[in-house]
C-alpha cells in the first residue's frame, strides 16, 4: 500500500509527471501479453537515473512495498503481471544507447532501450548482435535480459544470456553493484552477471548493459523445405545437426499455423502440406554455398516433397517475417490465444511432435505447433476461449501433460519464456524440491523482505488469474 506519505517521498524523487496512481495509468500496466492474468499495481514510477531507482528501492524496502521493473510488457509467462500489487518501474526515460565500443566489440545501453534499434545501431556498423526474440520490434533489452529471451538465431548463436558481459544492478536494500566487464576473461568471484540474466526481476533491477557484439556475417541463405509428414520433418532436424551443420535458423511450423500465417502475411506459403522447415545459413559465401547444398540432400532424403532456396533477400526476408508472425496470426481466430515453451533434446523433437497431437486429441483441444526446431524449442499454441471454462480446463490438463512429456524426453517446461506465474506450478517437476529450496536460498539472501517481483518464479496459486482491483 502506498500512503499519501511514502507518495510525497517517492515524488520527491522522480517529480510528480513521472508517478502516477489513477486508476487509468495503472491499469494500463495491470497486465502483460499473458492470457488470463492480470492484477492492478498500487502505482507507477517512470525514474531518470540509477541513483533515481536506488532511492526508489530504499523507500520501497523500508516500507515492503513489492516493485516490478518492466520493458513492454511482451513476455508470457506474467512475468511483469503486478500480482501483489505494488510499484511498477517503468524504463521510457532509460531507454539510451550510451557506447558501441568497436575496439572490443561491446555496446552499452540502458534497460529500456527496443532491441531492434539497437540491432539496428550496430549492424550499421557492421557488427551483429545475434540474439532476435520474435518481439524485437517491441521489447526491451532490460526485458530481454530478465526473461533470457532467445530467437530464431538461437541454433547457431546463443541467447541473450551468452552476449551480456556487464550488469549495472540495484540490489534490494538500493545498493548498486556492478559486474563483468569488456573482458574475454573473468573469474574474480561468483558468476554474478550470469545469476542476474534470467532472474525475472526477483533478485534486483538491471539499470545498465554491456553486450558482446559479433563482425557481421559475410553473407547468408535462406531454404524452405515443405513435408507431408511431420515426423520427416522432426527427424530432418535431428539428422542435419548429427551431421555437423549448424544452421542460424532451422524453424518449424505445422499445418494449421501455416495456413493461418498465409492468410496473416500473403507471401505465398504452401498451405497444403503437413508441415515446413524453414532453415538459414550464413557466413563466408563457400561455407554457405556447402551447407545449403548439403542441407537440401538431408532434407530431400527425409522425404521433403520440395526444397527452395530464396531466390533474393526480399523473399527470404518475407519468410523470416512470416515466421515471425505466427503468434499474431494465431492471436486473430480466438478470443484466448495461450503460447506455452516446451523444450526437448534436438534428437527427442520427432516425439515431442507426436506427443503435442495425441494430447491435444486426447483432451480435444485445438494446439498449433510451431518454433525453434533446432533448439528443441517448440511453441504449443492453442485457441481458446477463457469464458469456456470447461475447454479451458481441458486445456490447463493438455498443457500440463505436455510439459510432464517434455521432462520425460529429458527437457524442460520453458526454453525461453521464462516462469514468472504461468509456469510456477510446473517448476518443481523440472527442479525437485532440493532445486527449489536452493534457488529461494538465493532470492531470500539478497531479497529478504521479498519485494522484487514477489509471487514469481515461486509461485504456487493456479495459472488462471482473476482481476484484482484496488
């Protein structure tokens, strides 16, 4: 509960056109891009500066007032849902690139800065930044960082957590840390850095990143490789990867997704087959003139009725954006659109797949399969209607049965979405107790009055989420 008191202290410090308690401007952060959550903040604070936050942090700790740093809100897991209620920090006003340092190959930027115009800044300078979560357009690198958010180029390059070398951080008594460096080594001390990324907000607030930056891939192509049956199209994955080559992307769609990702993006796409494998190769030109060559054979002898290669980077380009679409295709048919992140073993996909349609008939629910094939990283997507509460608990037991299936291959319950409220009640499955017990030794050391993003990660209410009002 924020009193008039700790309102006047918490203004004194950002300015009273940056704190705002109506009930509008708070409903507008009362939920994020997750079905089925939502829960009113007690306010919301946009701070200018890291010693802004760390005063924010110190009155917040004095008084148990819960705070949830948020980026736009883009993640689906409720991880920026203010469930407790609380302080919403917002980033509008850190949201600048402060260095791309060429010498070492590292950009610095703050937390609110939108991932695509810092990929954007960079690759206009020839150097990469790999990792592409499918809400670049719209997220923040301060979201990315806490949700270790992966992409399509996941395969070949990593997430986010394999590109952040340096945190500036605000711990929960409002004391700032700094960890890593530009440095190729570092093992002064704990792995700070490598704790923070993932960590959904419940250790601290990220108010500062140093990111490794890559030269520019030479060159790239791009196939799309159409199956009438799932399963080759599962076990072209495995064999591609058993055979040494490493795609930048290897994506999978099934039928349903494809059919409304065409009539979503209109480039063309075949609608009359089971399944596509939409794969990507870059680097030097003779590397990748090899590797589609042998891509295609592996494909072709798993049965693919047709292997394309783009025929220019516009039309690769429409495929990576169709692609990139298929959750905003999707979200069109029904009211309730819920996006879940099963991840497998590479080898153990074709079963996966196999598994996701017998539950889905099992339960008779609709789910469209769709993801990051290489990875093992699939993305059960079913159309709902929240106000149909006997499909939505038919929904909840396939889900839950798909992510028992997936730690059953030896994955896990989310690749990349992370665990926030959505995924709580399954995390002891992949963890155990003694997983869990460890991880809150950790969040009650630097968080003991538990007021970084409480109910997440931890939590053990129901995945549906009423509406709180305060």
């Amino acid at each position: 509960m924020i009193t008039s008191d700790i309102k006047s202290k918490l203004i004194e410090i950002v300015g009273a056109e940056n704190f705002d308690d109506s009930k509008a401007g708070r409903l507008v952060y009362s939920y994020d891009a997750t079905p089925q959550f939502q829960s009113m903040p007690d306010g919301v604070i946009s701070p200018r500066t890291t010693k802004e936050i760390s005063e924010i942090v110190k009155i917040c700790n004095e008084y148990k007032i819960p705070i949830v740093p948020r980026g736009s809100g883009t993640n689906l897991c409720a991880g920026t849902c203010p469930t407790e209620g609380g302080l919403v920090i917002l980033f509008k006003h850190m949201n600048h690139i402060l260095e791309i340092d060429e010498e070492n190959l590292t950009v610095t930027v703050q937390p609110g800065v939108i991932t695509l115009d810092m990929i954007n800044e960079v690759e206009a300078r020839g150097l990469f930044y790999p990792p592409d979560p499918s809400s670049m357009k719209i997220s923040t690198i301060g979201g990315n960082i806490n949700e270790n958010s992966g992409g399509l180029r996941g395969l070949k390059y990593g997430v986010t957590r394999d590109y952040v070398i340096a945190l500036e951080i605000v711990l929960a008594n409002g004391d700032i840390i700094r960890t890593g460096g530009k440095l190729a080594k570092d093992v002064a001390g704990y792995d700070l850095t490598r704790l923070f990324v993932g960590s959904e907000g419940t250790l601290g607030i990220i108010t500062e990143a140093t990111l490794k930056l890559i030269p520019m891939p030479e060159t790239k192509k791009t196939i799309l490789a159409l199956y009438q049956d799932l399963e080759a199209a599962a076990r072209s994955v495995s064999k591609m990867i058993a055979s040494k080559i490493i795609p930048t992307t290897l994506e999978f769609l099934d039928q349903p997704t494809l059919q409304v990702v065409e009539d979503f993006a209109k480039i063309g796409l075949p609608t009359n087959v089971q399944a596509v494998l939409l794969i990507e190769q870059d680097g030097p030109s003779e590397v990748v003139e090899r590797d589609i060559k042998r891509i295609s054979e592996v494909c072709a002898a798993e049965h693919a009725i047709s292997v394309q290669v783009a025929e220019s980077e516009e039309q690769a380009m429409a495929l990576r954006t169709a692609r990139r679409s298929a959750l905003s295709a999707l979200a069109r048919l029904k009211p309730t659109t819920i996006l879940e992140d099963a991840t497998v073993p590479r080898s153990e996909i074709a079963k996966m797949v196999r598994a996701i349609n017998e539950i889905a008939k099992k339960y008779q629910v609709n789910i469209c399969t769709f993801g990051h094939a290489g990875d093992g990283n699939l993305h059960p997507t079913c159309l709902t209607d929240s106000r149909n509460h006997d499909e939505i608990e038919r929904v909840e037991k396939a889900f839950a049965e798909i992510f028992e299936k997936a730690i059953e291959l030896g994955g896990t319950i989310t690749g990349e979405h992370g665990v926030g409220v959505m995924k709580a009640p399954y995390l002891e499955l992949k963890l155990g107790k003694e997983g869990i017990a460890a991880m809150k030794a950790i969040k009650t050391a630097l968080d003991p009055n538990n007021i970084m993003n409480p109910g997440k990660v931890f939590a053990k209410e129901s995945r549906k989420r009423v509406v709180v009002t305060r």
